[in-house]
C-alpha cells in the first residue's frame, strides 16, 4: 500500500476509527449539498429525529435544476420547484447556510466553493454529486456520495469509507497550443480506461500539472471520476496559495501563514511509495474529442473512429454499442461531422478561464446558420466577472446565447435538452445515452476553445485551424 502520500497523509488525520467492517470512519471537514440528492436525507433524519450534527460544516446551493434562462418562481417545472422549496426549508431549519438564486454567490456546487475559499489544501469534502472530485486540485480528498451517504454525513459529519490505493500520473512537458487541461484528462482516461481507476486516488503530478492553473487542475481533477477514480488531486503548491490567499473563507494573517506551512507539509514526500505510477508525454497530446458513449472512447481530432480489429477484445461489444447509437461509422475521420447543438459551461470547463478562451476564439466570428450555441457561467461570481470583462458581448455578437449561472445541458435536470437524435459538441464532462436531455440525443466532449471552433464552423473542427 502506498505510503507518504498527500491521500494517507489527508486520511491519517482525518480517521475517527476503524470500523469492525475493516473501513476507516473518515471525519468530513466540508459537505456541500443540492437539491437533487438532500431531500431524501433529510427526511431520513426527520424519520430517525436526528439533527444535523454540524450545519456550520454543510454549504448548500442550487444548480442542477435551475432554468438558465427564465428564473421567475414559481419554476415553471412543478418537480424543480418543489425540489428548490425543499432545499430552502431544510436549510432554514437546520441552520446552514444557502447560496440561493440572486445571492451573488450561488452557482455550480464545485465552482462555488472553490472561488469562494471553501475549497482548501488537507480537507476531507464530500458531496451528493459524482464530480465532488474537483476539489482535489487544491490538494483535497474530495468523494461524490449517495444519498444515503449524505444523511450519515449530516448527522455525523463522518463517513465510512474503504481506504483506496494511489496511482500517481505523470504528465510532463508543455501542451501544445490549442490543448488543454481537458484534452489532457481525456487522454488520460483514452489510455487508462474508464474503470482503470477503480479502487484508486489518482494522484495527477509531473512539470504539465505544475504549470496549470487552480482552473485548469480542477478541470483534471473534475473528471478523474470518469475514468474510475473515486478521487483524484494535485499536490498544493504555490500556484493554489495565490489563487486562496484572499478569498472569502481563507485564513487571514497569522493563520493564513500557519495554514501555508501545514499546507506544505502534507504534500505528498520525495519518496513516497505509490500502488502505481503511469507517466504521459504532453507533446504527444492533441485536442481532443470523444465518439462513442463513454469519456473513455475519445481520440485526437485529426484521427478516425477507431475499428473494433484497433480495440483489446474486451471494449469491442461496447464499440459496437457506440456506433449504432452514434451513428458512426468505423474508420470516418472526426473532423467534418455535422454537430446541431454547443454547448459551453459545466462544473468542468464553466469558469472564468473557460470563458475567456472560448471568447478569443468567438470574437470576429460568428455562429454557423442552423447551430444552437450557448455559454453557461458557471456561478453568479463568474457570470458577473465575464460581464465586467464583456465576455459577454463578444459571445452574444458572435451568435451564442448568453444564460444564468447553472448545470444546465450537462445532464439536463432542466429545460436545456438536446431534441431528438440532436448531435451536441460540449465542454461537460459525460457523453453517456441520453445524458443530454434526450433518450437519443448524442454528445461528443471536448474543451470549451473546441465547441467554438465547432459552432463556428457546424461541424467538428480542429481548433488549431483557428490559431
């Protein structure tokens, strides 16, 4: 088992016991919690006459079910509504604190905490949402939970976990323009799998990580998920220092320099011992896009759909899945597919840095005819910052729709769906059947600058002819 890690070094100090079940109860410094999956624990703990053990610990927002266009309640979806009426009784009544629509700070559950100073170096943080994950560019453990999980949480501020193996992966180099943090996490998990990871933390490290910003590793550390890691971060460093020092909830003064010694302390050691260790050239990393119905089936954008005789025999049922629902065929180059839908935001790729690129990349042109191109902030912070940077204008003069902070399409708990056998480019973070609002809508995942040059074009481009 690994050793000197920042993931035993985090879970160490945060263990309350082992459990006769061989588990560790694992105490949990931030939970976060949403619409969709509180309700449910909270009627648990009304039916067991429990509390809330530690509201001061718990953060909630709306996102998932939030219209990105008209806001006025009552929500026009009689479900939405009655799941955001829940959410602001259940605060109210326990005393935690809700970032509500109009607060200024309510947005993405893991944009929010991040930009606000939640988020820090050595936490435990969980949340009712798979891509809880994120939180772990600023060298946290971050678990996305079931609701069940998150009653045990409310009521104990602990959790009964398993303790995982570490993978360390090496990227090192420069990315080529027009690559990305998401291009890299998309290769990593083409070459990994998307179960590679499970019972692993993925620890991302290496001179490429290093050089990302806070946004960029969250953006990696967002989707290690999809590639079957329960976890995964990036040690802190200077870089994360800068990006908190400051923020709502960072230490101040005196504390703020204790807390960046501690901070230090828990990077992982120079001879730490990992489980495995996977190393990646990012000169060999292109743009990339997936074309089937899992993160995992991705390629660079300038190569063809792979043939089931290119695939270990294991992935070949799959494949063939893809294809049908795809409507793709094996051996079709990628570039020059007609897409019908852009789509640009998420909790991956919906920060201020997505928004800026995307937007030199939109300025001076415009929108192809037929294209639905839109661009979701990805908080109320991000929405107001693009706005004073007038992001917003390039992207409203060049065709796109500009919308209120939310999930919006990336799982479509809300009006924006894909309609029928709709083709969507997007910067969200699964391209699974009907992921997108439709039964048969299809997606195809990639960075924020790629559903540009994508929209711009109508179909899927390289945006490397952009440059």
């Amino acid at each position: 088992m690994s050793t000197g890690t920042l993931f035993d070094k985090v879970w160490d100090a945060h263990t309350v016991s082992v459990l006769p079940s061989g588990q560790t109860q694992l105490f949990i410094g931030l939970h976060l919690i949403h619409e969709v999956t509180s309700p449910q624990a909270f009627a648990m703990l009304r039916e067991r006459k429990l509390k809330v053990l530690f509201p001061d610990r718990t953060v909630a927002t709306v996102d998932h079910i939030v219209p990105t266009d008209n806001l006025a309640r009552p929500l026009a979806d009689s479900i939405a509504e009655e799941m955001m009426q829940a959410l602001e009784q259940n605060c109210q009544e326990n005393g935690i604190t809700f970032h509500k629509v109009g607060s200024g700070n309510q947005g993405i559950v893991h944009v929010i905490a991040p930009e606000q100073g939640l988020t820090q170096p050595g936490m435990t943080i969980a949340c009712g949402d798979s891509h809880t994950a994120t939180h772990g560019a600023f060298g946290a453990i971050a678990f996305g939970i079931g609701t069940s999980q998150v009653r045990d949480v409310l009521a104990s501020q602990t959790l009964a976990l398993a303790k995982l193996k570490v993978r360390k992966i090496e990227v090192n180099g420069s990315l080529k323009p027009g690559v990305y943090a998401k291009d890299v996490i998309l290769h990593i998990i083409r070459k990994l799998g998307v179960k590679g990871g499970v019972g692993y933390a993925y620890e991302f490290a290496g001179s490429t990580f290093e050089q990302m910003s806070m946004e960029e590793r969250m953006t990696v550390c967002n989707m290690a998920i999809e590639g079957g890691a329960r976890c995964g971060y990036v040690n802190p460093d200077q870089v994360t220092f800068d990006y908190l020092k400051g923020r709502d909830f960072a230490p101040k003064g005196a504390d703020w320099e204790k807390a960046v010694e501690w901070w230090n302390n828990i990077r992982s050691d120079a001879d730490a011992v990992y489980d495995d260790v996977v190393i990646f050239d990012a000169a060999t990393i292109a743009p990339t896009v997936t074309w089937g119905i899992t993160p995992g089936q991705g390629i660079a954008v300038n190569e063809t759909v792979p043939t089931p005789d290119e695939m270990p025999a294991d992935e070949r049922a799959i494949a063939e899945e893809a294809y049908q629902y795809m409507d793709l065929q094996p051996g079709k180059p990628m570039e020059g597919i007609k897409v019908d839908v852009c789509f640009i935001g998420s909790c991956t790729n919906g920060r201020i840095s997505d928004l800026r690129e995307a937007a030199k990349f939109a300025q001076g042109r415009h929108v192809a005819n037929g294209i639905k191109a839109f661009v979701v902030p990805g908080s109320e912070r991000v929405k107001k910052q693009a706005e004073a940077e007038g992001l917003h204008n390039i992207f409203v003069e060049a065709g796109f729709e500009w919308r209120e902070p939310g999930c919006s399409m990336c799982l479509a708990m809300n009006p924006d769906k894909l309609q029928g056998r709709q083709l969507s480019a997007s910067s969200s973070n699964r391209n699974f059947k009907g992921r997108q609002g439709s039964s048969s809508g299809r997606t195809l995942l990639m960075s924020p600058a790629m559903v540009v040059a994508a929209a711009i074009t109508g179909q899927v481009t390289d945006v490397r002819e952009l440059i």
